[in-house]
C-alpha cells in the first residue's frame, strides 16, 4: 500500500510546499511594487536565507546575536566612520527607526572595522542620531558572516531571523517609499 500511495503522497507534499512558496512570493511581489526612487535596489530573496550568528557587540562591550531580536523585523546596517556614502545615510535610518521602531521593528546600525568606538559614538552624538544604539563588529566576524563585501550593505531580517532582503549602497531609508514597504513587512507579521 505504501509503494502505491507513497508517490501520490510525496506529489501532494510539493504541491503544498509550491502553494506556500507562491504564497510568499505574492506576499513580496506585492511590497517590491512599493519600491521607488533609492529602494529599488533593495532586492528581496525568493527564499529567506539563515543570518550569521556571530556575535556583534553593545556599546557597553558585550555581545550581542541578531536572535536576541526575535520576533522583530530587523534593518541591519552596516557602516564605517571613514565612507561617506554609510555617513550619508545614517540619519534617514535614524529617522526609520525613530518613525517605526518599538515591539515589531528595529534598525540596528553596525560600525566596522577601523570605526573606533568612540569615534563610532562621536560621529553618532554630532550627527543627533539619537533612536540608534551604538553596535560595533571591530573584528569584522560578523560582517564576513553575512556575506557584506562593501559598505554601506543593509540587510532586512525577518521575525523569524533569516535574510529577506538586502541592499548595497547608500540609501534614503527614511523617504516615502521605505516606509511604505516596512509598513507592509510589519502588518504581514
């Protein structure tokens, strides 16, 4: 009886599995249509993919994972004292926190490498980016883990913590069509 149900059941496991990605990919056709102007270059995955957990640290020192921010969604940023385009793009991702952040979502700025972290902090201070915590990966272990090759790279976490999205390159985070499209990721959750 196996032998004759087993590939029928193994035919209608795919279908549904087909169904529920189609499901996904509707879900995200409908939000890559938000994007306009800078956003376009967010490019969203057909499949989430699993985030590096490496550890990252708080201003404080201590280590931090991106599980640690589950279930919300996550724009991960990625930037360094010394490129102009991540200075650049700091505040409007200040502002998208400020406008959106609380229980379903956060912007977590990461500096880099060479980015001290009082120079981290000065620049943070002098710029009145004030809704982002201070994140530092000086070894670059997390920043490898995640595939960045450049900076600034931006990468949207979902709740469930796998990469759903990323953009390379400077951005206005904080323009219309941004929100629109983090709207939609936290009313889907």
């Amino acid at each position: 009886m196996l032998r004759i149900c087993g590939p029928f059941i193994l035919y209608a496991l795919a279908l549904l599995g087909a169904n529920f990605a189609a499901a996904a990919e509707q879900d995200f056709a409908a939000i890559q249509a938000l994007r306009e102007g800078s956003m376009k270059k967010l490019l969203f995955h057909e499949i989430p993919r699993p985030v590096s957990s490496e550890a990252f640290y708080d201003s404080n020192g201590a280590a931090v994972t991106l599980s640690e921010f589950r279930p919300k969604i996550v724009v991960l940023n990625f930037w360094a004292t010394w490129c102009a385009p991540c200075l650049k793009e700091l505040p409007t991702l200040d502002a998208l926190n400020e406008n959106l952040g609380g229980d379903k979502f956060e912007v977590l700025a990461v500096a880099t490498g060479r980015s001290s972290p009082e120079d981290a902090a000065e620049f943070l201070l002098e710029n009145n980016i004030d809704s982002l915590d201070l994140y530092l990966d000086p070894k670059l272990k997390f920043l490898r883990g995640t595939g960045v090759l450049g900076l600034p790279t931006t990468i949207v976490v979902n709740g469930d913590g796998n990469e759903i999205a990323r953009l390379i390159g400077d951005a206005d985070w904080n323009s219309e069509s941004a929100i629109e499209i983090f709207e939609a990721l936290i009313s889907d959750r």
